[in-house]
C-alpha cells in the first residue's frame, strides 16, 4: 500500500507550490496523477496548474485532457483549459472545450467568461436541460429582451422555480431552476431566449409511469404475451449499421425457439433513406415500426414503445449492434430466474462486460468476429454461464416483465438525453429486492460507430451526478466490482476458445515488461511484436502470462506452472506458434523452454532496454522514490546489487523516513542545479506514459539536467 495517501500528496504539491518550489509542486503532483489520477482527476488538474505557472503550456494542455476527460462538467476547469489553449493558439484543443459548455447545463461559465469567449470568436449563448427531477438552465440575453418558457402539451403546469440573474456587461446572464411535474404522460419544455431555442430544448421529460401499457388487456391475453419477448431497437441515424443489427436479428430468428418481435421505433433522424428502408420492412411484416411525435432521445423512444406493448418481456438492443445464433434463448433462460430483473449481454464497448477487458473494450467490426466470439462464450462450462452484476447495460439488455410491473420504465425526470438511464433502472430494481445478471455465454458486438463528441460526454458526466445523488452508495460498488474482477476468469476462458492457427514467434518477456507494454496497438509498437508471453518465477511456482495476438482482441490469458502446465502447452500448440523468442535473461526461461516444446531463440537487445541498462553502474542516479512497499523492496533489491552506483532519491525522508535501506541510497538534497551530482540518468520503478515522461523532462529542466535519459529499474533485476 502506498506510505503517502492522495490528500497527502496533494498537500505537498501545494504547499510547494505556494513557496514557490515549482519543480518539487511538479514532482509531487506528476506523482499524486501517477499513483491516484483515475480515482481523483482533481490530480491531473494539478498537474496541468504547476505547469502553466511554469510557462509549459503545451505540456499542461495534456494534463487538461485527462482532467476533463474524467469530469468534463467542472467548469472551472474547462475554462482553465480554454485558456490555456487560447495562450498556445491550440485552435483545435479550444473548439473541442468550447464544444463542452454548449451541453453543460447544470453549471455554468462566470460573466467574465463569457465575456472573454466573446473576444475569442466563441460566443455561447446558454444550455438547458432535465436534472433530477428539476430543469436546469443558463443562458445570456441582451438587455431589455426576454425568454419564454412553456411546456406542450399545456398541461401539466410547470411549478414556479428559481431564476438568478448576474450582470455581464451590455447582456444579463440568467441561471434557471424549475421543478418538473410528475405527470404520468410524457410532455415537453420549451425555453425560447432572444427568439431562439436555448441548446437542449425542447426536452422531453418521459416519467418512468409513462413506460406503463396504455391500454388494459385480459389476463388470457397477457399470459399469451408473456410467453413472447420484443425487441425494441431506437433508430436515429446510421443507415449502414441500423440495416446490419435488423439483418443479424432476422438471420438469428431461425435459430431460437422464443416467439420473438422486433420492434423499431423511428426518432425522426436526418437520414431519409434510413427511413424509407424501414417502412420497406414494415410493409414486409418484418418488424414493427413506431414513430416518435418528435426526437425524444434513446430514452423517450424506449418509453414510448414500452407504453404500447402489453405484456412479455424487453430485449433492448441498440442499432448499432450484431447479434448471432440462438442468443434470444440464452438470454431467456436467465430471465427465468425468479429475482432476475435485468440480462446483459457480453460484448464490445459494453462497460463492465466488455471484452476483452472492462478497459480495453475491444473493436469487433463484423459478423464473423461475432460468430467466433459468441462460439467461444457459447462453449463456456455451465457454472460459468451468468454472474451477478450491479448495473446492465443498455446496449443489449434484457427487461424482464416483474422489472417492469415493479418498476416501470426508464425515468426522463432524473436523467437527460438517455445516457445512464439503465443504470438507473437497474438500481431502482436492486432497491425492489431483484438482481441483475450478466448472460457470460452470450457475445453481442456492439460497434459504437457514431460518435456524439462533446455532448455525450457532457451530458453522462450531469446524469452520473444525478444517479449519485439518489444511490450514493452506487459509485462505490461499482468501483470494487472492478477492483474485484470477478469476470476476468470468464474472459480468460472465452479468449481460450477463441485463439485461432496464426504461426509466427511467440516473444518471451520477464513480468517487469508487461506495464511497458499496452494492450493497444501491440503489433504495431516496435517494443511489443506480435503474440507475448510474460514470466515470473515465485518460489516452486511460476506465474505466466499469455497475450495472444490477432484478428478479434482477445484477454490476457494467466496460468500457473506446474498446475497448467498441459492447459498452457495445448493453447501454444494450438496457435502453431513457429518458435519461442527470449528477450533478455531472467529466471523462469528453462522451464518456459520445457513446458512449451518448440524451438527457441534469442533475441538481440531491443527498443525496451532501459536507459539504466545501459548506463556505467558505477555512476550517479538520480531516482523517484517509489510509494509502495513492493517498489521500495525493488529498489533495495536492486541498490544492494549495485554498491558502486550512488541513488539519489528525491522525497526520500518524507515517504520512507528512517526506513532501512542500502548504503548507497542517499536523499535528494534541495538544490536547483544538479550538475555537481553529475547524475546519468532519472530513473523509476514503473515504465512511464509520454505525457508524463514530457512532465518529468520538465522537471529536469527545472533542475539543470535536461539532456540526461529517462527510464525505470528492471525488475527482473530484483
């Protein structure tokens, strides 16, 4: 566990930053985003902060991404950002955070600036939109001129609200605030200012109630439509994705034996032709076709086809999807479980059930990388065929009909534009006593080919805080549903069954290479060729990692040797590898050599070799004090191995005290010039991402040093 906790950190940082330290600020903030950037983005902010008031600007708009790409409705920090890419003139960069705050309704930018993006050419005149039950606005009028605010149909009445005005020069800028009506029928707010719709209206507000059949039907009746499912797939826009999702599900009918419906329900998109082949198909009696009265969003179309259908359960899928064999069946038959509320599917961009990780969501393009992945979970043994999970995804997700008496629909007074409005449900069925599953044997490609840009990002970061507010406790079971992982055998066993015949040299790594090393772009990266293997020998056991590279994104794949050592030699002989490539000696080899059977080679050094590695070891270094145990037990390791090179490590006394250690370990005194230490090199006990080795260069800059190299401690050393 790491000594220095995240408010620890940050304190130093500002602190530092305040006695005008500025290398030591940057080094404690690039350490904090290191360490705890995923969980507070508050330390990617910092970051970005110490170094425009170091005069990097460039440098600090990375750190802006990160910040706002983890809450992208801080408005203080997207106006932060804007000026920091207006003093670079990264045009690009500020049309991007300009995008932003067209969508961002529950905050808004000071009069100030305003003001100042008036000077830049980017005018913003206001957003509005459905937060938690109220409608939350912000728009700027010239003075003397006035807005309106209406809903249709008339009724229900809108309650009175708050309204804030501030005065920003020759205009008044206007903060809204006005509770919404819980009526049981859907209806829209128009907020007209200076004669034009303010950005988000009209909203339509589709209350969970309104989801309910709006016509009563005879019990007979509803036990014959409880025994069929509907499909219900909104349609906007995509002409070539939404006819390949309808023409996966026709050919998918044949091989279920659920008496199934497809329901396509049109939002009034821009693409006429989309349209017209949809009514081909209607007037075919291949699908039934609703239309919307006006666009609604995903979650007001979901709405609108859920108050007409009378019974049975709701398979949602998305129209950007591809579905394959009798998965209508597979998904059907976890229903059946008396507390099932909710089955979601495996697949690609598909959050916490996707694959091949929850962080890498995979690129599945076709439907035959969906056959073969669907295959593979199809194979999977029975005990692993579903698992609990928090929250279903919306992109194929099963509403079972006890969900829906309970429960309702999806609710348009919490949330807007249909983005987390599965979450939503999904807790408000846990708060019923119901569960929701995952359907692990089930794969459904899920291509995300459109891209919403700003405005998505703007409005689920808005609806998260709403879904927080009513569930506080969600953010954190969540979260330990990630740490915990529970899917990753899952994953293991579908990538399993998924490897297919590719040849080719399988690269032997020691562990140390695996963070240096993403999963992205492996085969491109010059340090990462091909299909890899990582090693580590623990005591009498050995721990291996199997990362497989071809056409569909697999998961990594882990073994322990001896126990699966004929499970790991069959998937190695199954891809018919040609041969083992070994790069650099570590412990582990020998045996890699004899459980995997096939011819072995070594590689001449490569791009990985650490700056360190090739450094005189009799020479100076400076070194980042690493903050867990683990690393600090690395490092001395490795110092001890060393007697004749000196390390000096910055922020020594203040995370590891009088801790025991080598001899040649000494703390990093306060100097600004650090040539007289002669060092040769900066090391770390982790590999570096570019944005921060660009920081770090910073701070040696800062220090006199900038033309040393840059790398981390092998580990294998250890």
């Amino acid at each position: 566990m790491p000594l220095l906790g995240a408010d620890d950190l940050a304190r130093q940082a500002v602190l530092a930053l305040r006695e005008k330290r500025m290398a030591d600020a940057l080094a404690f903030a690039l350490t904090f985003s290191s360490t705890y950037g995923t969980l507070h983005p508050r330390a990617f902010a910092l970051c970005a902060h110490v170094l425009t008031k170091m005069g990097h600007s460039e440098a600090a708009l990375n750190f802006w991404d990160k910040a706002i790409n983890y809450c992208p409705d801080r408005m203080e920090w997207v106006e932060q950002a804007l000026r920091t890419a207006w003093a670079t003139n990264d045009t690009l960069r500020a049309q991007q955070y300009v995008s932003l705050l067209h969508f961002l309704y529950c905050a808004h930018p000071s009069a100030t600036f305003l003001g100042e993006l008036e000077q830049h050419g980017h005018a913003c005149h206001g957003a509005c939109g459905i937060h938690a039950g109220h409608l939350r606005a912000w728009f700027i009028l010239p003075q003397g001129k006035t807005f309106l605010l209406r809903s249709e149909p008339a009724k229900p009445v809108l309650q009175p609200g708050t309204l804030k005005k501030f005065p920003a020069g020759a205009h008044t800028l206007y903060e809204l605030d006005v509770p919404l009506s819980a009526n049981r029928d859907p209806y829209c707010i128009h907020l007209i200012a200076n004669g034009q719709h303010v950005i988000g209206s009209p909203a339509y507000c589709s209350p969970c109630d309104a989801a309910s059949p709006i016509k009563k039907i005879a019990v007979q009746s509803r036990r014959r439509a409880q025994q069929a499912v509907t499909i219900i797939i909104p349609c906007y826009d995509g002409y070539d994705e939404t006819l390949s999702c309808l023409a996966s599900c026709f050919a998918s009918l044949t091989q279920n034996t659920t008496r199934t419906a497809i329901w396509v329900v049109w939002d009034h998109g821009p693409d006429a032709r989309l349209h017209k082949a949809l009514m081909r198909l209607s007037e075919r009696h291949k699908i039934t076709l609703l239309t919307t009265p006006g666009n609604m969003g995903f979650l007001g179309s979901v709405n609108y086809a859920l108050a007409r259908i009378n019974g049975g359960d709701v398979i949602l899928l998305n129209a950007d999807t591809l579905v394959h064999s009798n998965w209508i069946d597979r998904m059907v038959k976890v229903a059946q479980f008396p507390d099932a509320a909710t089955v979601t599917a495996m697949g690609s961009h598909a959050e916490l059930l996707s694959f091949p990780a929850y962080y890498d969501r995979g690129d599945v393009r076709t439907l035959h990388e969906t056959a073969l992945l669907d295959a593979a979970c199809r194979s999977l043994p029975q005990e692993m065929h579903v698992r609990k999970i928090p929250v279903g995804m919306g992109f194929c997700m099963l509403l079972t009909r006890r969900a829906l008496d309970l429960c309702e629909g999806l609710d348009g007074l919490m949330l807007f534009r249909g983005y987390g409005e599965e979450t939503d449900f999904c807790l408000r069925c846990a708060d019923q006593h119901l569960k929701n599953y995952a359907a692990c044997n089930v794969y459904v490609a899920h291509l995300e080919g459109r891209s919403f840009g700003a405005s998505k990002s703007a409005y689920v970061a808005q609806n998260n805080r709403a879904i927080f507010q009513r569930f506080p406790h969600y953010n954190d079971q969540y979260n330990d549903f990630l740490l915990e992982d529970p899917l990753q055998e899952i994953r293991d066993h579908i990538s399993r069954r998924a490897c297919q015949p590719r040849e080719g040299h399988l690269h032997l790594y020691p562990w140390a290479r695996l963070e240096a090393m993403p999963r992205k772009d492996k085969v491109k990266s010059p340090i990462s060729p091909g299909s890899q293997c990582f090693v580590l020998a623990c005591g009498t056991v050995t721990k291996v990692l199997l990362r497989i590279s071809q056409d569909v994104d697999l998961a990594d794949m882990h073994f322990l040797l001896p126990k699966d050592t004929v499970a790991l030699r069959d998937l190695v002989h199954k891809c018919a590898f040609t041969g083992l490539m070994v790069h650099g000696q570590f412990r582990g080899i020998s045996q890699m050599q004899k459980v995997l059977d096939i011819p072995v080679y070594q590689a001449a050094m490569d791009a990985a070799t650490t700056a360190f590695d090739k450094g005189d070891l009799k020479a100076a270094y400076l070194v980042i004090a690493p903050l867990t145990l683990r690393g600090w037990k690395h490092f001395c390791a490795y110092a001890h191995r060393h007697p004749a090179a000196r390390f000096w490590v910055q922020h020594l006394k203040q995370v590891w005290g009088a801790t025991p250690r080598p001899e040649n370990i000494y703390a990093l005194p306060d100097m600004k010039d650090m040539r007289p230490l002669q060092p040769s090199a900066l090391l770390f006990t982790e590999p570096l991402q570019a944005d921060r080795q660009i920081a770090w260069r910073t701070w040696l800059d800062g220090h006199g040093v900038a033309d040393i190299p840059m790398g981390h401690i092998p580990a294998e050393a250890a």
